[in-house]
C-alpha cells in the first residue's frame, strides 16, 4: 500500500520563489504572447524595407512584324520590318503614391510596437496582481489557521465544561460550528491560492511558483498619472491608428496624379537591313475621377475621422478609468485604515476582555467563542482591505505609466 504514495513523493514539485520584481521580468521574457508580438513587430519593420520602393521592371521578348502572307510568309529575314524584339519596362508610380505607401508601412511599424507595448502592459498588469493574489492568500492562510489555532484550545474547556456539568452540551456544539465555519473560510482561501498560483504560472512559466519577499509599497501621485496618460501604449495605438488612416488618404489621393513608364527594346532584324533600338515612354491619364478616384478619396477620408474620433475616444476611455481608479483606491485606502486602526483593535481588546471575564468565571464560553470568531473575521477583513489596496495601486501604476517596483 505505501508503494504509490512512495512513487508519487520519489519526485516532489519544486516551487520557483519569486520576488514581485522577478514576476515582472519573467513575465516579460516568457509569455508567449510577448513573443508573438515582438514577431509581429519584426515583420512589419521587414515589410516597411520594400514600401515606396519602384517595382520590378518587366522583361519582353517578342517577334515584330512577322509576314503571314506572300513569300516570306512566316519567315525571319523576308523582310526589312521584321525583327526578334527584347526588352525592358518599368513602370514609375508618382513621387506622391510612393511617399503615401511609405508613411503606411511606417504606420504599420507604429501600430505593431504600440500593440507589443499594449500587450507587454497587459503582461506586466496581469502577473502583478496574480502575485499579490498569492502573497495576500499565503498572509490569509496563515492569519486563518492562527484563530483556529486559538479556537482549538478551546475545544478541551468545552468538553470539560460539559462533563462537569457547568456548561451546556450546546456550547460544545457551538465552538465546533464556529471551527467548522472557519474552515469553509480556509477552504475558500486555498482555492482563491491556487487560482492566483495558476495565473502566476501561466504568465512567468515558473512551476508552481512561490511569491517570497516584501510585498512592495506603491505610492500612487495622481497628478504624475494623469500626465503619463499621454504616452500610454493603447493611446499610441490609437495615434498609429490615425497615422496609418492618414496614408491611405494620401495615397488615394495620389491618385490622381499620373504614373509613368519607360521602355527600352532591341530588335533584331535581318543583316541586310541592320538592327533597330526602340525607346519609349507612357503614363496613366486619370480623366474620370468622378467614378474613379474621387470615391476612394472620400472613402480614406471619412476613415481618417473615424480614426481621429476612435483616439479621442480613447483618451477620454483612459481618463475617465483613470479617474475612477483613483476614486476607488481612496476609498480602499479609507477603508482599510479605518478597519486597520479601529476595527481590528477592538476585536482585540473585545476578544481579551472577554478571555479575561471567562477565566474570572463572569462570562460564558460563548462569549468567549463569539469574541474570537468576530477577532478572527476582523483580522481577514484587515488583510482583504489591504490586498485591495495593495492590487487596485499596482494596477494604476501599471497601467497609467509609472512603474511598480
């Protein structure tokens, strides 16, 4: 039987400890999304290379005046205007289209680094509150099994009391629905630590990963936040938005203006009449723009002010969340000092008085178990306000350009 249970310990789990500081970094060299976006990035700067530049120039071949009928019917050197051609095109697009597609493909660098600097933040955001998640549970758990812990000791003074007959049978039962109760709580905390381990894994690639260290004190400065609004990465996303809108009015609008193209050829002809070199050159003649070139300007247009409304769109979206941030994190803030610095005390105070009483014989062991309890839930309060505290200035860092450390 202890075969299994040996096999399954042979190779036991090793947790990576990690600093808040150590989450961060890994999570921003091993998430795969990271990857995926710096790959995009480098595939937009490679097709950028090519934007603006002339195309290929097109090589012919061909036979020029080739006789079908009479007697040099279908034959090379019958006649003086026939000629075995070779030659090159190319064609020029205008100086105006070519810039257009060059500050697309710069529009499209733009938008893929400030996408990889959006998802890195989101990167970042979600590995950092997973952390504090974990650090808060493993506080959590240990605060928890403290008061059960306490309430433990007095599992033998109720049971003593009821042998003795100076206490009722229900007190007993009332101490063991407390433990019970608590223990639903620890069970509830050992999900919630498991869940913020899972996310913490899947951000950092650590197995099962420990959080260890301080956990770190932010210092929010709303007035900093609010200016860093301008460089954050979704509203650059959105500036590469309208930049990349902006081209391609200017390339519909470039077309309006003629292409060119040249050509140069050599014929070959029979030697009794000597070879012949053709030049040549032809543009584009956009007479129609009503149903042509106007339509598609219009069209560029009216994208470009649906860019230009979706960025102010955002920078209300992030202000506004930023606003509303920090109305939260005050009132957390409230609230944990007012639970930190009075609640929790009197819980203290109530629960020792009421200990007190019970060992000078003028309270009951249900008060004692009452006071307990209540002390129990305050001090998990305390550090729920705390990690709310902790997670909600950690996301504000994060998101509206600071740094948390």
């Amino acid at each position: 039987m202890a075969l299994p249970l040996l096999a399954g310990s042979a190779c036991p789990a090793v947790a990576g400890p990690l600093t808040f500081q150590q989450a961060l970094e890994r999570a921003g060299t091993n998430a795969p999304i990271i990857d995926a976006r710096k790959a995009e990035v480098s595939a937009s700067e490679a097709s950028a290379i090519a934007a603006g530049q002339l195309p290929d120039p097109r090589l012919s071949l061909g036979l020029d005046n080739l006789p079908v009928s009479g007697p040099p019917a279908f034959t090379l050197d019958g006649s003086m205007m026939t000629a075995q051609r070779v030659g090159l095109q190319q064609d020029i697009p205008n100086l105006a289209k070519r810039h257009a597609e060059q500050a697309g493909a710069d529009a499209a660098t733009g938008l893929a680094r400030a996408r990889s600097a959006v998802t890195h933040l989101d990167v970042r955001v979600a590995a950092a509150t997973a952390w504090i998640d974990l650090a808060y549970a493993d506080r959590r758990l240990a605060a928890i099994d403290a008061v059960l812990g306490r309430l433990g000791r007095l599992v033998p003074a109720a049971r003593a009391g009821v042998a003795s007959g100076s206490a009722r049978p229900a007190q007993s039962l009332r101490i063991r629905q407390a433990i019970a109760t608590l223990e639903d709580r620890r069970s509830t905390i050992l999900a919630e630590h498991a869940q913020a381990r899972a996310t913490l894994e899947r951000w950092t690639g650590e197995a099962e990963p420990e959080a260890v260290g301080m956990i770190p004190d932010f210092a929010l400065d709303p007035a900093e936040l609010r200016l860093a609004i301008a460089g954050n990465p979704r509203l650059r996303a959105a500036e590469a938005d309208v930049a990349s809108a902006r081209a391609d009015t200017d390339l519909a609008r470039a077309g309006k203006r003629p292409d060119w193209g040249v050509s140069l050829s050599f014929g070959r002809r029979d030697p009794g009449y000597g070879n012949v070199v053709s030049v040549g050159a032809s543009m584009t003649l956009p007479i129609f723009p009503g149903k042509r070139q106007n339509p598609r300007i219009a069209a560029a247009e009216a994208d470009l002010s649906a860019a230009r409304a979706q960025h102010e769109d955002v920078r209300r979206a992030l202000t506004a969340e930023l606003e509303r941030g920090l109305a939260t994190h005050a009132m957390q803030v409230s609230q944990w000092h007012r639970a930190q610095e009075t609640l929790l005390p009197l819980a203290r105070q109530e629960a020792d008085l009421e200990t007190a009483s019970y060992g000078a014989g003028r309270a009951g062991l249900l008060d004692v178990i009452s006071a307990e309890t209540a002390l129990a839930e305050t001090e998990l309060d305390v550090l729920d306000r705390e990690s709310q505290v902790t997670r909600q200035a950690a996301f504000l860092l994060l998101t509206f350009g600071g740094d948390a450390r």
